[in-house]
C-alpha cells in the first residue's frame, strides 16, 4: 500500500458549505426576518434534514441562535426570527 503524506492540507474551495456562503446567506435572512428563503443551492434531501438540524442547534458559525430552519420534500427552508423558536412553524 503507497501512503501520500502532505505537509499542509489545500485551502478550501468556495461552495455550498462554505463560511463565507453561509455568511453572505445568513446576513440575507437577517434582512428579512421572520421571511422563510430556500436553501440558494441544490443539496440531497439527506443533507437537507442534518442542515435543519445544525441550523437548529447553532452548529453553523454563520446561524447561531435566532434562525430557524425546516426541510420539507427535501427542500431546506430557514429564516431568522432574532431568537430561538420553540415552536410554531409556518
């Protein structure tokens, strides 16, 4: 078995899931809160409910508390309402 080892890892490219997406994505929704936007890019509805998820749970630099987010047919929905929702989704 060849094993390659590297000094440094390559930098990151620009996607979907990258911090400076989320943070441009996140800093539209605190524009318009209370406003659900879809996710901009098209995702797997599985990462769609582990974004949910995350999102939720603050996990994202780019969505602390004050954002909620839903999937639903696969689609991911968020929005920022300014703090935690409990309950009482649209």
């Amino acid at each position: 078995m060849r094993v390659e080892f590297v000094d440094q890892l390559p930098p990151k490219r620009p996607g979907r899931g990258s911090d400076a997406f989320m943070e441009e994505f996140a800093a539209a929704l605190r524009r318009r809160p209370g406003v659900w936007a879809k996710w901009p890019t098209p995702i797997q509805a599985s990462t769609a409910g582990g974004y949910t998820t995350k999102i939720l749970k603050g996990v994202f630099p780019a969505f602390p508390s004050g954002f909620d987010a839903t999937s639903r047919n696969g689609q991911l929905y968020v929005r920022y309402v300014g703090r935690r929702v409990a309950d009482g989704r649209a």
